[in-house]
C-alpha cells in the first residue's frame, strides 16, 4: 500500500463517508494528534498487502464509530446523558483467564446486559438488525480468508463481547499497540492516562441503554423472559421492573492495568477478578497476540519476535497486576470476588449463584438454567489448541515469579497449576524396603504391609475386602 493511503487526512474523509458521520475538519476531529501518530506507526509496519489493507481498514472504521458515536451522543444529549449506568459488573484479570465464559454465564440469566459483537463493531447504528446484518456482510469472508484466527476465538455476531472494539475509538488505548503489533507506538502510549478510555466506555454503555429503551437493545437475552408471571414467583421476586432495571456486566481484558481509571469512570461498580496459572495464562496471551499479528504480517514469527512479545507481556502486566493488587485492597470486600479459572471451568453456574447471593442479586430458577446451558455450549465448543508454552515466548518460572512476585504473594492458591498424583509418606523409606510388598493406603498413600493403622480392616475400601 502506497504512504499516501495513510495521510490523516485521506483516512479522515474515507472515515467519515463510510461511517455516515457529519463532516468534520482536521482541527475539529477529537484526538487528531494522536490519529495522525497512530497511522505513521501503521505506515512503517511491516504487512502484507492484504494485511495493510485490513489494519487501514481497522483504523478507517474506529475512527468512523468515534465520530458517529460522539454525534449521536450530542445529538441526543438532553435524553443519553441521564440514562441510568450503576452497579456495573466488571469482569477483570489478565487476558486469557476465562473472563469472556464468565461474563457469558451472566448475561445468559438476563439478570445483567452485555454487547454483543455486532453490538460493538457499530455502536453508532441504532437498530438492531442493522447491525446484525451490516456485521454479517462485512464479516462474510473472514474465515476463508483467514482461518486460522479461529483458534483466538470463534467470529459470530450474537457472541458476547469484550470492550476492546470500544477502546479503538481512542487512538492513544493500549489496545492499538497490543493487539496490531505497533511497540513503538504502544511504548508512547504507556505516558498517556487512559481515564478517556473507560470514560468512553461508559459513554456508549449509556447510548446502548438508551437503545434499549427504544427496543434496539438485548442485552445478551436470547429471549425476553417475563419471571413474574407466575404469582408465586411474583411475591418472591417483586415487580417486573426489578428486572428492567438491569446493570450491564462488561469484560475487560486490560482493566488489570488500570484498576483507578475503571474506578473513576465506574464508581460504584463490583469487580469480578478471574485467575488462571500465570505460566499458562501468559502462554495463552502470547499466542493470541502473535496470532493477531500474523493476520497483518502473513509471516510466521521469528525466535526474536516471539521473545520480544514475552518480554513486552510479562513487563506490562508484571507491574500492572501489582498496581491492581494495591488498589483493590482498598476496595470494598462486599463488592468484589474471586474466581480460579479452574472452577468457572468445571462449576461455574454453582459459582455464579454464590456471587449473585453476594451482590444481593435474584436469580430464578428459569434463569439459573440458561446459565447452565451456556456453559455446557461453551464446553461442547470445540476449537484447534493453540495456546503455546511461555517458554516458547522466552518466558520462564523464574522469571514470572521476579515480575509478578505481588501478585505471587497476594494469590498463592491462583497462580500455579495443581498437580495431581500419589503422595509418598516417606519416600526415603521406600528405597531401603523395595522387596517389600506394597499395597494401598485407605488415605490413598503408599504404605508397607504390615505398617496398616489399627483398625484398617473395619474402615478400608471394597479393593480392601
């Protein structure tokens, strides 16, 4: 792709016809400075022609929203800006550790709202199904043109959605640098607050509650479903209006790094923090991050470029977990919880029910099953295994537990895989007795014969009898 397809300029205009926005000059675009920055970071990176077109077309289309949205927001002011956003559960951790099935399982009851993904490619189309179909018809060749980001996550319109596609609205997010390879530019934006980040968030949450109001928002429900039908029900869990009244639930892969900045544009909201094993969880990253990258670049990655995306994760996140664990432990008990990975996984309908107990939630029966059969849709969903060992990225034990040695201290428990296997009493003594026959303990270790705890016979297993 010629440079001059990347003069600020030319994307400004190609932005503005294709998102439909009033015409706006150089100087009255919101964050022109940093715009124009973010597309000489692009004009250097090294892409394909196809992967130059899709990453000009990326940056086209958030700019495009940017200006839609900021329009329709002023447009309609008087009414947007006193739509009720409280009480919003955050979904946070590092990326990679179940955060998008956790959010799924709660927008599923209907108890809370999230976007869909159509929602957040084009939060400026106010209908529905216009978004629906303009997602579809943009969308319709990726996986023939790119199959192998199916490993990432699968691309369907109706899935429930991270706020990454909103922090592209602002040129300076983390987001950019992050997800499109751009170090040089990313290492600029780490001097920069990211408040207007999820001040923009919240902005266009209030945009969507507004939609909602005028039957062009679902908020994740499949099917609307009116719980106080039945009387009984209706003495127990009040008036339909409780549950029209619902928070949004919003999973927020890179909130970790800035706990404050979610607080202040967020004050009164509840944090779910996800945990996964660090060696795991940052292989995981990594591997979504160079799979990102290979749509643009069409190469496979060097060692070098691998070791240099190790490096750039475990230094982000090694601080901005330490920052998070500081911040949260002036947080409010009864407004925040935690969930393993590992849990979620395997109970996390049980899970949820106890948070919601927390929060002081309702959760009726019909509700609590779409939760279960969200999860058991997630399970069933089978993908390629993509996730590479940290050590691919030159990443090592010694080296997590240098950078993340806070949150190490703070969350023993969460951050290294359990290790099943049979315990040894003294192992030492098996070496002098190996003549010995062994036989198996009713407390599952190994233990001589003839060394049995009084008793054994009365309480042991039927392999005893």
């Amino acid at each position: 792709m010629k440079a001059e397809e990347w003069d600020f300029e030319k994307v400004l205009q190609d932005a503005i016809t294709a998102a439909g926005a009033a015409p706006v000059s150089k100087e009255q675009c919101p964050d022109a400075k940093w715009w124009e920055k973010l597309c000489a970071a692009c004009a250097v990176k090294t892409c394909s022609p196809t992967g130059s077109r899709l990453l000009r077309d990326k940056v086209v289309h958030s700019l495009g929203q940017r200006l839609a949205i900021d329009e329709v927001y002023k447009t309609n002011e008087s009414v947007v800006e006193h739509q009720r956003v409280s009480d919003t559960m955050m979904v946070v951790g590092i990326p990679r550790s179940t955060g998008h099935m956790a959010a799924t399982l709660i927008a599923r009851t209907g108890v809370a709202k999230s976007w869909a993904t159509h929602d957040v490619w084009t939060p400026s189309v106010m209908n529905e199904f216009s978004r629906k179909a303009r997602y579809k018809k943009e969308f319709s060749g990726f996986h023939s043109d790119f199959p192998n980001f199916c490993v990432v996550g699968p691309v369907a319109p109706a899935k429930v959605a991270c706020d990454l596609m909103i922090h592209l609205h602002i040129p300076y997010s983390f987001a950019w640098g992050l997800l499109h390879g751009l170090d040089e530019f990313l290492y600029e934006c780490l001097q920069e607050p990211q408040d207007a980040v999820y001040t923009h968030v919240a902005k266009v949450m209030r945009v969507f509650e507004w939609y909602r109001l005028n039957g062009d928002f679902y908020g994740g429900e499949e099917r609307l479903v009116k719980a106080t039908d039945n009387p009984i029900l209706a003495s127990k869990y009040g008036i339909r209006d409780e549950f029209e009244r619902t928070p949004f639930v919003i999973h927020s892969p890179f909130a970790i790094l800035h706990m404050d900045a979610l607080h202040r544009a967020f004050p009164d909201m509840r944090v779910i923090w996800t945990h996964r094993a660090l060696n795991a969880c940052i292989g995981s990253l990594c591997s979504a991050l160079a799979h990102h990258d290979f749509l643009y670049t069409n190469r496979r990655p060097t060692d070098t470029q691998l070791a240099a995306i190790g490096e750039k994760i475990v230094g982000m996140f090694g601080s901005g977990t330490e920052l998070a664990v500081d911040y949260m432990a002036n947080f409010s008990r009864s407004k925040s919880v935690h969930w393993l990975d590992r849990d979620v996984r395997r109970h996390g309908v049980r899970l949820m029910k106890k948070t919601f107990d927390k929060f002081d939630l309702n959760l009726d029966r019909y509700r609590y099953i779409q939760a279960a059969d969200a999860q058991t849709e997630m399970n069933d969903e089978q993908r390629p295994l993509h996730d590479a060992p940290s050590r691919y990225f030159a990443v090592s034990d010694s080296l997590i537990r240098e950078h993340f040695d806070a949150y190490v201290y703070q969350f023993p428990d969460f951050v290294y895989e359990k290790r099943y296997g049979i315990m040894l009493d003294s192992p030492e003594q098996l070496t002098h007795t190996s003549a010995i026959p062994m036989r198996e303990g009713q407390s599952g270790r190994i233990v001589p014969m003839g060394k049995e705890p009084p008793g054994h016979m009365l309480e042991g297993t039927s392999s005893d009898r």
